[in-house]
C-alpha cells in the first residue's frame, strides 16, 4: 500500500500521507511525495490543495534509523519548494506533532491551521542537526528573529496558542478541523497568487549589536555542543543574506553535521533512549491498573513522587508520621504542581482534580485501595523494612510495593513481606517530577507482573525506564561512586577539586562532581561511609579527606562550606584554603609526591573508572545491556548527551 495518496473533490485536492506511527518522512514517504507533487504541481484544473496525514498526528520528523545509510531519493527541500511553487495554494491541516520535517512540509505550504492542544517545533538540535529542508530559511518570514532562534537552538516546541500568536500558523480549529482547512483553502483559492515565503522578506532584520547578544547567548548555553550554533548561524544567514544562498549554507551545515561525531552520539543516545532492555517475558504478563497510587513520606523526594504521579493523572493517597506533617506534606505537594501550574504544563482544572483526589493521612489504614505504595523515607534498612511490615498488613494482596532507595539491598526489604513478588525498587532522581530517569530494580524475587506494572508506571509519568539489578547503588550510583573515589585519590595524588570540576565541566558535564556533592550535601554520604567502617577491608584503598571536611560540621551548600566555601548563601562556591590544607596533608600522610595532572588527563582517569565499572556491572548482570548504562549516565548524572556516554565512547575506542 502506498504511504502517500490523493484524491480531488471540486477542484480541491487533498494529499494524505499514511505512515503509521508517527508518519514519519522515511525515503519511501519522501520518493512518493515528490513523484506526486511534480505531477499535480502545475495542474490548472485543481484549485487548491489539502496536506493531510492519518492517525494521531501530523508528521513528527524523519526516519532517524535512515540516517547513517541515507536512501536515494529527491532531497526533502527540493520536495517542499516543488509545493511552495504551486500555481495553487497547499494549506497544512495540523494535528498533534508537526515535528522537524512535519513543520518544514507545514511552512512549505501557503496556509497552516492547526487542531487545538498541537505541538509545533525544530527539535532537530537534540540529534545534532539542524532543519534542513528550509527550514531555517522560512521560519524567520513567519514568526520573530528571538523565536526563531530559540525553536532551532533549543529545539522545544510551542503550542497552537503560542504558533497562532508568533504567526507560525494562519489558524486553529474551533470545530471541525478538516471542514474549517477547506474554508481556509477555498478562501486563499480566491486571493488568486499563493503566498511563497521563500519570495517574503523575514519578519525581523535584527542590527549587529542584537545578532552579537543572540549569538553570544546561544554560545553559552550549548557548552560544547555543535550543533546549536550552527542552527543561530543558519537564522542569522536567512534575517542577513538571500533567501536562496541562505539556504545552500544550511545544505553546507546539514551535511556537515550528519556525519560528525556528535550528531552519531545522539541519534544513538535517541535510539538508545527509547530501546531500553526489557526483562524477558515480560510482554507476556499485562500491567495492573494503576488508579491510586501511595507515596510514604512527605519530603521533597516523596512530594516531588506524589507531584509526578498528580501530573500523570493518578490519584495519590500521601501518609507521613503525624497529622503535621501530613499537612506539611500536603502543602508541599500544593505548592510544587501549583509551579507546574504556572509554567503551563497542567490546567487549572487539572490542578483542581488532582488535588482533590490528593488524600494526606499520617494512618496506613489509607493505602488499603492502593494499587501500588511507593515508599520515599530516610536511607535506613531498618525503617524501611518497618514501613514494608506495615504496607503488607495493610494493602491490596496484589498491590505492587516499591522502594525508593538509592542504595540499599531491595531483596532485605522484601522479605518482610508475605509475596516478595509484588515488592521492586523504583529509584526515582531529585527533583522527581522533572528528572526523566526511573531505575527499576528487579529483586530476586520481582515477578513479570511487577515489572510490567512498573514499567507501565515509567510510561504514565513519561520516565525512561532502565531495569537494574540489586547491587550497592544499583547502576547509577554505582559508577558514580567508583569515579567519584578515584577523583579523592587524584585529589591525594596532586590535584584540587576545582581543576576536577573544570576538567569535567570542559568536557561537557553541567557541573563538576565536587559541586554536585556540595548541591546534594554530604552528610549522607558521610552517614553511609560510617556505617560501612567496620566491615570496610582494610587492604582496599580508603581516602579520609571527605570525612574529614564532614568532621568540621562542611556538608556543603546547606552549611555556607563543603568542598567549596559559600558565604552569605552564595549559590557558587569558591576554593578553600581549609580544604586545600586537608588534601595537601593526606597527600603527605600516605607518601605522594604531588604531580599535576591536565585536563584531558583528569577526564581520562574519570572515563576509564566509569568503563570498568560499567564493564564489571554488565558482567554481574545488573544492567542488560551497554547502552542502558548510558541512558543512566546522561539522563540521571549530567553526562554529556552529545558524546553518548561512556560505554559508548568505550566502544569506539
């Protein structure tokens, strides 16, 4: 069956491309398209022309899994000026996503309207490109110079309300979406000669000194990342230069950036996003329903769960210690999704329904119509295990019972329950109503049904989830703590944590690994490490020099002092001549001679302890596979998404 087909009612010619799931523009769609539009282009008898698609939205971008092995077909910007120079007008009938070459086909048309609640956007950045069918050429003629250059450099979409407004569509829907893109055809029919925008002026010239700030702000938020000036250059070429030579420079760059390195880094960091292992068999056992969900513990971890499972649409019954607390929690909870409130991303009658289906109790009795609890108290074995004892007497039989732990051995807090089947750990990352990582901990005794449930739960909260094995801090918290104890003993070695944090910080990591414990705190830490000391081996090498900060009452942002000093509450920290003494004296005490290191040194240090473990966590069994590891790393501890993780640069190697 053909993808693209049409048909022609009273002069009115309507295009309809079928290629489920997301109609992706594949070589076929794209070979078919072109076929059709050189054929009907010219032809007088039609006066108008409807794009349409099938399904559930429009077009929501290319086929990514042709990009290495690009097909032989007509380029797509040689399609869309094939439609733009109709002698008849083309109107887009948008609905759901009109993604990267679904809104290129939308702009190459002559009139655009839109269903209500759809997404428009260039997300061709996050894959380390840029659009290139023209894209960046006829964006500028519809909406202002600043959008257009936050679409393409940040690649986030915009709402239909916020597309009619910047001037991106011509219309939204009130009604009947197909009926209402007919009246809108029928109309530009009898204004006789289509509007091509590749013939218009942009909407904006900006002057040098706004081009300079653009440009100079775009810089600095891509930290590395190619692909991000090369979009601004694009716009700055389409609001400076010809729209004709403005599009061979973006042909240049979109060439140019399809094979580099980057752009292979996150088409495979995409791919591997949505291709996470799933157990096997589990596909065999149907997820339960998940009506009402329980959240213990009302803190900014328990809050931030009971956030994501309201802004998912599920019922949340929260229970803390005491009624004060359960209302603290209740008003915390109030507070985090009003903030979603104001950002856009629930209604108002959303927040209504959310919040009064929101039950706070400081009595378990209220997790008895539970379909699963997910527990979110301090990292101690025994009160877990307690608040396990006390969800078992209370809850569903079939109810799944989750942990929200960070390290801890999930198998002993499972075998204080009846049906340790019904019992995972689900490792939610702070804040946890905005982090996209769920780590699903599969205990020795998880069954399928859990883990579908479990995995059905990620999808709901829109969560990428990665299966885990039960280890001390499972996959992610694992790594970090191999490179983290590597980077103490290049401390020891001859380094300071400023030149640590630099190093990464150059190779694209947000912040340095000194700075985030200092953001996190590291009393807990602290807690953690003396806890082990008894059973600690002697022979295994220790470093002393974060326990002695923590001695002095430095647990990092929280105190004014970690790592870093931060007087009168500064958010940044600065060096501190205390610290530097602390490291200069374990250096002496365990006999080294203190030699530099360079950057590249640093990171290669950091990369190779991250490989190993990595290599060790696959070969235990705890992660299913390499690239499941690297969704760890990127989405839950700021790994540079453009170098597609360590696994992944180890494999390249």
């Amino acid at each position: 069956m053909s993808p693209v087909s049409m048909k022609i009612e009273n002069g009115i010619a309507t295009v309809t491309i079928d290629h489920p799931p997301v109609n992706a523009l594949s070589g076929k769609v794209r070979n078919e398209l072109h076929q059709l539009m050189e054929k009907i282009g010219k032809d007088s008898s039609i006066r108008a022309g409807l794009m349409t698609t099938t399904g559930r939205t429009f077009v929501a971008g290319a086929d990514i899994s042709e990009m290495d092995n690009r097909p032989e077909v007509p380029e797509l910007y040689d399609t869309f000026d094939l439609i733009e120079g109709s002698v008849f007008p083309w109107v887009a009938v948008i609905h759901g996503y009109a993604l990267g070459g679904g809104l290129e086909l939308a702009m190459a048309c002559h009139k655009r309207i839109a269903a209500p609640g759809t997404m428009l956007g260039l997300p061709e950045v996050n894959i380390g490109l840029l659009p290139g069918a023209a894209g960046t050429v006829r964006l500028p003629r519809l909406v202002p110079f600043k959008d257009a250059v936050d679409m393409v450099t940040t690649g986030k979409p915009v709402n239909a309300k916020k597309a009619l407004e910047l001037g991106l569509i011509d219309a939204i829907a009130e009604k009947d979406l197909m009926a209402e893109a007919l009246a809108l055809a029928e109309k530009a029919a009898a204004a006789g000669e289509p509007r091509r925008l590749m013939d218009l002026p942009v909407r904006e010239t900006p002057d040098a000194e706004t081009l300079a700030a653009a440009e100079a702000e775009v810089r600095k938020s891509a930290r590395g990342q190619d692909a991000p000036m090369e979009n601004f250059d694009c716009i700055r070429d389409a609001v400076t230069l010809p729209a004709r030579e403005a599009l061979a420079n973006e042909q240049v760059r979109i060439h140019k950036l399809l094979d580099s390195e980057q752009a292979k880094a996150l088409r495979y960091m995409f791919m591997s996003e949505r291709h996470t292992a799933r157990p096997e068999g589990m596909e065999k056992h149907p997820p339960a329903e998940l009506n009402r969900v329980g959240v213990v513990g009302g803190g900014l971890m328990g809050a931030g769960i009971a956030t994501a499972l309201m802004l998912a649409g599920i019922a949340v019954t929260l229970v803390e210690r005491d009624a004060d607390a359960a209302n603290a929690a209740r008003e915390r909870v109030a507070s985090t999704l009003g903030a979603s409130l104001k950002r856009g991303l629930i209604s108002q009658a959303g927040y209504d329904r959310a919040m009064a289906d929101f039950v706070t109790s400081s009595d378990y009795a209220a997790f008895s119509h539970a379909d699963a609890v997910i527990e979110a108290v301090f990292e101690n074995m025994d009160v877990k295990r307690d608040v396990f004892r006390q969800l078992d007497a209370v809850t569903k039989p079939d109810a799944v019972l989750a942990s929200n732990t960070s390290y801890l051995d999930v198998n002993q807090i499972a075998e204080v329950v009846k049906d340790p089947s019904r019992v995972i750990g689900l490792h939610f990352f702070s804040p946890a109503h905005v982090m996209k990582l769920l780590e699903i901990v599969r205990t020795d005794t998880s069954s399928l049904k859990t883990l579908s449930t479990s995995f059905s739960l990620a999808k709901k909260l829109k969560k990428t989830p990665v299966v885990a094995g039960v280890c001390d801090g499972f996959i992610g918290n694992r790594t970090m703590s191999a490179y983290r104890r590597d980077a103490d003993f290049m401390l020891e070695e001859g380094v300071l944590p400023q030149e640590v944090d630099a190093a990464m910080k150059k190779f694209g990591f947000p912040m340095g690994i000194y700075e985030m414990q200092d953001m996190a705190g590291l009393d807990i830490n602290w807690g953690r490490r003396k806890r082990e000391a008894p059973t600690r081996d002697p022979s295994i090498r220790y470093s002393s020099i974060a326990d002695r900060i923590c001695e002095l009452g430095r647990y990092g942002q929280k105190t004014g002092a970690g790592w870093y000093s931060y007087e009168d509450g500064a958010r940044k920290g600065t060096p501190d001549p205390i610290v530097e003494k602390i490291i200069l004296e374990e250096s002496a005490r365990h006999g080294f001679t203190r030699k530099p290191m360079t950057s590249d040194e640093i990171m290669a240090r950091i990369l190779g302890n991250m490989q190993s473990e990595g290599q060790k966590i696959l070969d235990e069994g705890i992660a299913l596979q390499p690239s499941d590891i690297d969704v760890v790393m990127v989405l839950g501890y700021g790994f540079p998404r453009y170098r597609g993780g360590p696994m992944y640069l180890a494999n390249k190697r």
